[in-house]
C-alpha cells in the first residue's frame, strides 16, 4: 500500500460497507467529494494491488487483503485519538482531524509504542474498537440508547457515530463514556427522551441522539 490517497479510499469503502451491503463508485464519489472517472481510476488501481474486486455495473468488494489493510489503518487512527486524549489533554471533541494526518504514517514503532504507553486500550476515546495488529477487531453487542425502555438503566458504551457537533453536545450535558443513565420517559411523537445521570435529572434527548448513544443495559 503506498499513497495517502488509497489509504483513504479503503477506509472509506470499509466503513460504507459496514453500513450497506452494496457499494457502488457512485457513492464512493460523493463520500470522497471526487468525480466518478478518478474514483473509477483509483478502484482500477485498488483492484491492481488485490485490495477490492470491481466489475463493470457491480457493486464494489474488499478482498480480505484489503479488509485487513483498512483495518490497520483504523487501527493506527484510533491509538492516536487515544493517546491524544489520554498522554496530552484534547478534548474527543478534537482528536479526529489530528489522527487523519498520524494515521498516514508508516512507521510500525510508533503505533507499537503509543499502544505500550496506553497500556494497550480496547477502545478509542469514543467507545470504538481498535484493532489488533492483524487487523481484527473486537465484537461488541451494544445498542443505541433509543432501543431501550421506561426505567431501564444502560451505561453509555460507546458511538454510533463520532461527528463533533455530537461531542460538543455531549459535553455540554456532562455526558460521558462509561456514565449510567436511566431512562425516565420516552415521548410517542418524535421519540425523545427523558434521562437521569449523575446528577443531572429528567435531560431531555432527542432521537438522533438517542439513536447515537451506543449501550448496554445494566
């Protein structure tokens, strides 16, 4: 594997399909914000290194080759968040667009080193796995907060999905990984939520939120 470029190209292919069980150079396309002829270009050469299997008019497939690539990728990604929020101070409001540039880098001793450092974590700063050195990652049963009921108590796990307006909302409410809530009302018409945690009582949720909050119950 050689260009940032590529480098990109896969993890963006993994993560959508993780999300849907097609992928197509349309979507790809408007992921990357690239035109349908240079993602066709880049896929020819993905195809190339044995990293993803492309025929014309059919839905893009990683090769394991290329799901473990991906994967160490993410894996180098998410120790840097961690050792950003845990060795130096950010906020997890901050660490994603720092780690987008670190993960580029090649050099095994230093993600070898940043693991040791942490003590060898099993999740990034947002709940998410991080993978092993062969690429394999740790399976979890959490589900969104949304799927739960009146009076269940879960602990919040982990997120759906990481975006930073989402973690300055968080943060506003004082709302953190690992913290219990309790689930004290659920409205029939758009589907928000009434939390308690902490100490900060009958917070209200809205879905998408809700829908965000990845847990397990108690």
């Amino acid at each position: 594997m050689a260009s940032q470029t590529a480098e990109n190209y896969l993890k963006a292919i993994f993560y959508l399909s993780k999300k849907k069980e097609e992928v197509n150079v349309s979507e790809l396309s408007t992921v990357l914000g690239v035109s349908k002829p240079t993602v066709n270009s880049m896929i020819k050469t993905l195809s190339n290194q044995g990293m993803v299997k492309h025929e014309k008019y059919r839905p893009l497939v990683m090769t394991k080759k290329g799901k473990t690539a991906a994967a160490l990728i993410i894996r180098k990604h998410r120790l840097t968040e961690m050792f950003l929020v845990e060795k130096m101070g950010f906020g997890w409001e901050e660490v994603h667009e720092i780690a987008e540039q670190v993960e580029h880098i090649s050099s095994q001793k230093l993600f070898d080193r940043m693991e040791e450092l942490l003590a060898y974590p099993s999740v990034d700063p947002h709940g998410s796995p991080i993978p092993d050195k062969d690429g394999n990652f740790r399976q979890t049963n959490f589900r969104p907060l949304s799927h739960f009921n009146i009076g269940d108590t879960v602990i919040f796990k982990a997120l759906e999905d990481s975006e930073q307006d989402l973690l300055l909302f968080l943060n506003n409410k004082s709302i953190e990984l690992n913290m219990e809530l309790r689930i004290e009302s659920k409205e029939a018409f758009d589907q928000s939520m009434q939390v308690t945690y902490g100490k900060n009582t009958h917070t209200m949720l809205s879905q998408r939120v809700c829908d965000s909050l990845l847990v397990e119950l108690k």
